[in-house]
C-alpha cells in the first residue's frame, strides 16, 4: 500500500469512527422498567459498580429495588418498619446510603450485605429527602418542609455526624457535588431556583448565588457529568434540563413520563442515564455524551 492510498484509507476509517458515534441517538428516551412496577415513590436512582441500578418503592413502599442493566426489576431489600426511602447514594466502598424521610434517618447497607442499618439521625431534620456525596465520602442532604416552603441542608460527615450547612431556605430538593469537590449545588423545588455554594475542603459552604431560575414547573433530583453539566429534572414537565456550569441551559431532554424525580448515571462507559418518574411508576433511560460524575468516581 503507497502513501497516497494509506492516507486515504486512514481517512476513510475515521470519517466511519466519527459518523458512527454520531449516528449514536444521544438524549432519546425509553421505557428501562414497565410502568406502575414502582409506586408513585419511586425515587433514588443510582448505580453500583457493578452496574446494577438501585430505586426506592419497589412494589411497594419502604423497599430498594435492583434493577440489571437489562431492566429487570426485584427488591433487594426492606426497610426496617416505617421507614421509606428517598435518595439513594454509594460511597467509594460500595456502601449504600439511603435518606429515611419518615425517621430523620440515613440509613446505610453495608457493602455485600443486605444488612440495613441507622448511619445516622437528627431529630432536627424535616425529612431528610435527596443526599449527596463528595470525593471524601462525606454525604449532604437536602431536608424540604413541603408545608412550610422551606428547607435546609446537612453535612454527614463519614463518622456518622451531622452538621446544619444552612437553614431557613426555599423547599430544598435536588443536590450535588461539582467534579472538582468545589461546588455544591442545591435546588428549590417550590421556588424553581437552582443555588450553587463555594465548597471549602473541610465541607463548608460559602458565596451562595444563583445559577438559574426557571419561569415554570418544578423541580427534583440533579446530577452532574464530568464536565460539570446539571442534568435537572423538572417535576411536571416531563423534561431533563442540561444546564452549563455557568447556569446555561444547554439543551432539554424529553421524556415520556411528564413527572420525573431523580436522575443517574451509569452503564459500562457512564454515560447510561436513568431517570425515575413519580407518574409512570418507572425508570426511563437514555444515551449522554460525557459519563456522570459519580460513575467515574467509582471507578477509581
């Protein structure tokens, strides 16, 4: 083979490399688990290492659903009387962590087991509802008073501690953790507002200001992408907002449930993402371009 032809040949093969991946549907929705196999609390999602997905009120309430990468669903475990789950979040070990809004609990399943045990309690908390974790395995917590339109935010350190971050808020919902360990992100549901807080290396929050305001609907659970991309849902639109670190939204990810709760990633590359929808009783899914955050902490 002479140079020219080489040339062209190598040419070739990468314009097929590139409109293959393009051809890939990115941001297109499906059905993952069949409708109503959830109750209307279906909440949580998130992903182990081994790829098996993870949502609360399976079948009925107070249980963890598992989920294989083929969408099939069964309880992995039940919550000890009483308590239901909310959001649902792995440390670097594999342990799971999940908010027990009715007890003021976060509770924790060891990793390997089905042992289900109080990691901590504040009687002081609303109900605690999403969590999130930083690169330190420390958890933050959005605690909403519905009927009060308020909320606050908690730090649960690895220790099993909690420390108040911020009181007297909107109703907060959806948090996260920027890939930097940098920035902690907290919506309200109520007031349609997305803040995002400088996180200090010891997990302080400081510098509170906006990075977007919607004008309609509702919002819930939030991740980030490695890049620092916000993937909303907005409660009521049946919509996933992508939203630039500078609080652009990128682009709008239809859905066909109209009242998602949460969002994860996952997948063998990370870039699988599951979305769970109070309405459907279900999770859907659909194709990213950049794997979430937490996948590729895991996988370190």
């Amino acid at each position: 083979m002479n140079k020219v032809t080489l040339a062209i040949a190598t040419s070739l093969t990468g314009l097929v490399l590139m409109s293959s991946h393009n051809a890939e549907d990115l941001f297109k929705s499906a059905v993952f688990t069949p409708a109503n196999g959830f109750t209307s609390g279906v909440e949580g999602p998130a992903v182990d290492k081994s790829g098996t997905v993870y949502a609360v009120n399976f079948a009925k309430q107070g249980t963890i659903g598992q989920i294989t990468p083929g969408g099939e669903a069964s309880v992995f475990v039940e919550l000890p009387e009483g308590s239901v789950g909310n959001g649902i979040r792995f440390n670097k070990k594999g342990d799971m962590f999940i908010a027990d809004y009715p007890k003021h609990n976060i509770l924790k399943v060891a990793a390997g087991t089905k042992n289900v045990s109080v990691f901590a309690n504040e009687p002081r908390m609303n109900q605690p509802n999403d969590i999130a974790i930083d690169g330190k395995d420390r958890l933050y917590a959005s605690d909403p008073s519905w009927k009060n339109n308020t909320g606050n935010i908690w730090r649960i350190d690895t220790d099993g501690k909690v420390t108040l971050l911020e009181a007297n808020m909107g109703t907060t919902n959806g948090i996260e953790v920027s890939p930097d360990d940098k920035r902690l992100y907290v919506n309200e549901s109520n007031q349609r507002k997305v803040w995002v807080y400088d996180l200090s290396a010891s997990g302080q929050v400081s510098n509170k200001r906006l990075l977007i305001e919607f004008p309609d609907f509702g919002m819930d659970g939030m991740r980030c992408d490695v890049d620092g991309n916000l993937y909303i849902t907005r409660f009521g639109k049946g919509t996933i907002a992508k939203v630039s670190p500078e609080g652009k939204v990128i682009q709008e990810v239809q859905l066909i449930g109209k009242r998602p709760t949460n969002i994860c990633f996952g997948g063998k590359d990370g870039r699988t993402a599951y979305v769970t929808l109070q309405d459907q009783g279900n999770l859907e899914s659909f194709r990213v371009d950049k794997p979430g955050r937490e996948w590729k902490i895991q996988k370190k």
